[in-house]
C-alpha cells in the first residue's frame, strides 16, 4: 500500500475517534483513496524520487547497464536508482527482492533515499517479509539527514501505531518537521490530526520539536 492509501486510513480511523461535525472532511478521505486507487494527475511527488530514473525509462536496458556498473563499483545513488528501476519495472524485469538488496547496499552507505526506499519496503513486505517495526528503524536513520518523506513516515507510523505504539504526540512533532520543509501530505494529515489532540498535547509535541530542532 502506498504512503496515499495509509494515510486515507489514517484519516478514516481517526474520524471513528469523534463526530464527524468536528471537521474531518470525507472529501479529504475520499481523494487519498482515489489517489491510492492510481490518479496520477492528482497524487503529488511524494516517496522516492530520482533523477536518473527519467534516464532509465528512456534508455532501457543500456542505462540500467550503465547504472549496474557504477553501483557495483559502490556508487551509493547508482545503487538507489538500480534498486528503483528494478521496484518499478524501468528497463529491467520488476523484482522487488533484487530491489531490496540495491536499496540495502546503499542504504549501509547512509544514504538517506535508500534509507526510505528499504524502510518502505519493509512497511509494504515487497521484497522482503513484513516487518513494521524495522520499517521505523530504517526511516528514524533517514531522518537523522533530514529526510522529509521519513519525517512523514514516522508521523504515519505514530499516529496509527505501526510499527511503534500510537502517539499522536510524536505524529504531530514527525509531521510538523516534514510539513516545515514543504511536505504537502505531512501538513494535510497535521491538520486533521491537531483535531484529535488536547492543548496540552500540541504543546508537548511543539516542545519536542523544538528540542529535534535544536539537536539536529
């Protein structure tokens, strides 16, 4: 499933949490789902995203050669984009377990796309078998660069409790760090979410905020 339909259950089981009269928008819910459902026109650029994977949709077989090459020579972004053609299928046969390894091998490498990518993996047990809470391990890594699209992750994983206990607190601080560095979803889903929390709440996952803010 991608990071669409999790939120758009996200969503749907917060709005069981309370009346709808609070403001959870069904329209809301309804587009994440048709989003999931393969609206390209009205899904945003969320997830991984490479440059060079234009080029392998472009030249087939020979980028994905070319590609292969560097990332046996131990390029980490050569690995990622390699890992990424063979998730989707780009001048290559689709294997999602040699996806993995790719992702793997420049993910030790600290890549923080990689990072996410192999995180995502685990989340949706493509390429590997599911594990959710390695899923977080490997996203919390990416953050640790700053990573976005991990900083959203997390926010999924907390507030439905995937992979960690549920913590609306730490959804919310994981969202507002994405949101800042312009991650349209993360601020979307800390906007419904703000509903379900008392003062104290926000505040608290405003002071722990703060405090990553500081550290980082």
């Amino acid at each position: 499933m991608t990071n669409f339909g999790k939120t758009a259950l996200l969503i749907s089981g917060l709005c069981l949490l309370v009346s709808v009269s609070v403001g959870c928008s069904e329209q809301k819910v309804t587009e994440l789902k048709a989003e999931e459902q393969g609206d390209a026109e009205a899904q945003p650029n969320s997830g991984v995203m490479y440059d060079e994977g234009d080029a392998v949709a472009r030249g087939g077989a020979a980028a994905v050669k070319r590609l292969r090459k560097a990332a046996e020579q131990g390029d980490a972004e050569a690995q990622v984009d390699l890992g990424l053609a063979y998730g989707d299928g780009e001048g290559v046969e689709e294997d999602d377990a040699e996806a993995v390894e790719w992702y793997r091998k420049a993910a030790e490498q600290g890549n923080a796309e990689a990072q996410v990518a192999l995180g995502e993996a685990y989340g949706d047990g493509e390429g590997v078998e599911e594990d959710d809470a390695e899923a977080v391990e490997w996203y919390l890594k990416a953050t640790e660069q700053g990573d976005a699209e991990a900083q959203f992750n997390l926010g999924l994983a907390y507030g439905d409790g995937t992979g960690v206990e549920q913590d609306f607190v730490l959804a919310h601080m994981w969202w507002s760090l994405a949101r800042a560095q312009g991650h349209e979803m993360a601020g979307e889903t800390l906007d419904i979410l703000v509903r379900f929390m008392t003062e104290e709440q926000i505040a608290e996952a405003q002071r722990k905020e703060g405090e990553w803010q500081e550290a980082h």
